[in-house]
C-alpha cells in the first residue's frame, strides 16, 4: 500500500482519525523502536571483534560499548521526556532518529578508542528523545482499553531489530568487518528520521482519555503523583529487572557462543537472529492477541501472567550457560528469547494508564532509565568485571563469562515476585490517574 505524505499531513490527528492514520502512525512508531534497539544492540554481535582490535578487558569493552551509551542516555531520558510532555513529540523523534544515526555512521569510522567512546555516547543522546515520545503519541491515537495492544504492536520493533543487529549485522560483519554493520545501519536511519517529520501529524494530547490535555505538571508534581503509584512503582522495578536479567544475559549471548563454541560473529548471529525474529515476533502478537480478549482487560490479570511467564522462563536462562552442549544451548535459547519481549508493550500500556495525559511521556522516561541502567550499565560492566575477575590472571575466556553469566540468569525469580505485587493496587491506581486526568 502506498502512502500519500500530502494525504497524511492533510488529516487532523484527532480522535475521529481513520483507522488507516492510526495504524499507520503505530507502524511507524514500531519502525523508529526497531532502529533504536538495531543501533543500541547491535554492538553486542561485533563485541569480539571490537574487543580484540583494540586489546580490551571484558570489563573495559563493556565500558566502550554499553556503559558509555547507557550513561547519556538515562541522563538525557528525563530532561527530553519533560520536552515531550511539552513540545512537538513528532519534531523530538526526527531530530533524535537523525542525531543517533549520523553517531552510528561516525562510530563506523572512528579511528581511535576516544573516537569510539565519543560516537557511542553520541548513540546514547540522541536515543534518549525516541521511546517516551513515541508511546505518548501512540497512547493519543488508542483508547485506554486498547493501549496495551497497541503498545505491544509497537513493541514488535524489540526482536525486529535484534535480529537486524544479530542475524543481518553478523552476516555482514564476517562479508564486509565489523565497521561496515555501522554504516548499513546508520543511514537507512537518517533518510527514515526524515520521512517521520514528513508524514506523522502531532496529535492533541489527551483526545482520546474524554479529557482536555490540561496544564503541565511540574516536575515535582510528576515525583509526588508517582510515588502515591504503588503498582506503577512495582511495575517499573519488573520491567527494569526483567531488562536486567534478559538483555543482560542477550548482550554477552553472542561473545560467549563465540568463545565456547569457536564460531565466529556470523554463526552467532545466524543462531540468535532467527530465534530474536521468530520467537520475539511469535511472543509479541500472541501477547497482543491474548490481552486483547475481553477475559484479560482487568489489568490485574496481565501482570500476573507477565509474572508467571517470566518465573518459569528463568530456568531455562539458567541452563543455557551451565550447559556444555551447543545444541541443548539453541533450545533453550528458544524459550528464554520470547520472555524478553512479550513484556515491553503491556507494561508500556499499563504505565500510560496509570499516568495522566501531561506525565505519560515522563513515567516511561522514568521507567526507561531504570531498565538501562540495569540492562546497559549494570549488566553488561557486571558481567565484565565477574568474567576479569574469575580468570586466571584476569585474563577473561570463556570459563570466567560463563560463570560470570550464571551469576546473573537467577534474578529472573526477582522480576516475577514485583509483577505480582504491582497487582495488588492497580484497579485503585487506575482510577486515581483517570481522576487525575480530569
């Protein structure tokens, strides 16, 4: 189907917008995510690469690559969030879609490790501003009831752009190196930052809550509204803790393959790239499909079903790096993978409804920031430090991240035990937002 970008700009975004505009600005939506995690994860496939050019520890290659794009990118989460509860979010996506790509091109020809550090916080910055205001606009184009939904959909940019960074990113890697997959991904991003300004119409925030937009909170009101949040509270931790223990353990998944099991960034990327695509999409529609019948619309059912799938999917994270053999590995691959994507859209639907209109975009940056600092900050320096440390002579291979990972798959069993307490208020803690709201 093609689409007219005077035809899109000519319909108001308002509630009465076809069922055509709002899909459309949800896949778009979902396309800017697929960049964001294909540029932001992508270094985990050339991490063996990356780290042996330039004679790295485990712990100083995870600085390089994970630490140093985290840190601006949680620090500018917040203040751009603010923006986006205020300001044009279609303007905050192209500007940040184009800035995080021009940094990925230029991290593809950095020449030195100070070059390399620069580009990589250049990534982090110019992510901060994509997320929030993406599933603000989303939240006004869907009704309350069908948000979880949408977010869900939204959220199929999770395992697209795993396997854009995994699969097609480690295909190119072995043809072309490693500063090639930089490139391939940094300027399809410009041109697409572009397209999002020509063709997304700024909708009015609150249109579809039955309530005006309303004055803008202060920061401080925003703090004060959350913390009286208990099940939004509870519901953060989960997310950041399921990003902890999933991503966490996804983001040295490539190097360990590589180390253990001799293959190379190409034959690591063709096992988890397909199992990103097919089980994150399989998880992610499945998710959508079954929160959308009528028996799930009491929310307190859905965090105890995100709960559950996460408690069970622990195990087998936990088997994948006690195992010796490469094929029992692939398996369990496929059942932890879907655990790390099913959860993103219901908690993203969850957190808008437990916000009002004006701090939406601010409790996603809120969770946002929490869920990188554990799954790009701690994590990945955790695990680099633990696999330095259990070395001999700190000399880190493919014992010590072995362990260092088992060390991290357990805390699976403490993101399922926050799911459920966030049950215990959410009917309140909806209606207290919706009061809100008015």
């Amino acid at each position: 189907m093609t689409v007219k970008v005077a035809a899109i700009e000519a319909i108001p975004a308002q509630a009465s917008a076809s069922a055509f505009v709002r899909w459309y600005v949800l896949l778009v939506m979902c396309m800017v995510y697929t960049l964001s995690i294909a540029d932001r994860y992508v270094i985990s496939t050339v991490l063996e690469p990356i780290r042996l050019e330039m004679h790295l520890t485990d712990s100083g290659v995870a600085f390089l690559t994970g630490v140093s794009l985290a840190l601006f990118y949680v620090s500018f989460g917040i203040p751009i969030s603010i923006l986006a509860d205020r300001l044009n979010r279609r303007n905050i996506i192209a500007v940040s879609l184009i800035a995080w790509s021009g940094m990925t091109v230029l991290f593809g020809v950095a020449a030195s490790y100070w070059q390399l550090l620069t580009a990589r916080i250049g990534v982090g910055v110019g992510e901060a501003g994509g997320t929030p205001a993406a599933s603000s606009i989303i939240a006004d184009y869907f009704p309350c009831a069908r948000r979880p939904m949408a977010l869900t959909v939204f959220s199929l940019g999770a395992p697209l752009g795993a396997w854009v960074g995994y699969d097609l990113a480690g295909r190119i890697a072995d043809a072309y190196g490693w500063r090639a997959v930089f490139y391939a991904l940094g300027v399809p991003g410009i041109v697409f930052g572009a397209w999002v300004y020509l063709t997304i119409r700024e909708p009015r925030r609150g249109q579809m809550d039955a309530v005006g937009s309303g004055r803008k909170p202060s920061i401080i009101e925003t703090i004060k509204f959350l913390s009286g949040q208990r099940s939004a509270i509870h519901l953060m931790w989960a997310s950041a803790i399921t990003a902890l223990w999933g991503w966490g353990l996804t983001y040295w998944t490539p190097a360990f393959l590589m180390r253990t099991y001799g293959l190379s960034a190409g034959q690591a990327g063709g096992i988890t790239g397909p199992i990103h695509l097919v089980a994150g999409i399989g998880a992610t529609v499945f998710t959508g499909c079954f929160l959308g019948r009528k028996f799930m619309h009491d929310a307190r059912r859905v965090v105890w079903f995100m709960g559950g799938c996460i408690g069970l999917a622990t195990v087998p994270s936990i088997i994948i790096f006690w195992t010796h053999s490469l094929e029992l590995v692939k398996a369990m691959l496929w059942i932890f993978v879907p655990a790390i994507y099913f959860y993103i859209g219901p908690c993203f639907g969850l957190l808008n409804n437990l916000a009002p209109p004006r701090m939406r975009a601010q409790f996603c940056a809120a969770t946002l920031l929490v869920a990188n600092v554990g799954n790009l900050v701690v994590a990945p320096q955790l695990i680099g430090f633990l696999s330095d440390y259990f070395a001999p002579g700190h000399i880190a291979n493919a014992a010590s991240l072995r362990l260092a990972l088992l060390c991290l798959a357990p805390t699976g069993f403490w993101s399922a035990y926050h799911y459920f307490s966030c049950a215990r208020t959410l009917p309140e803690d909806q209606e207290r937002a919706l009061a809100a709201a008015h």
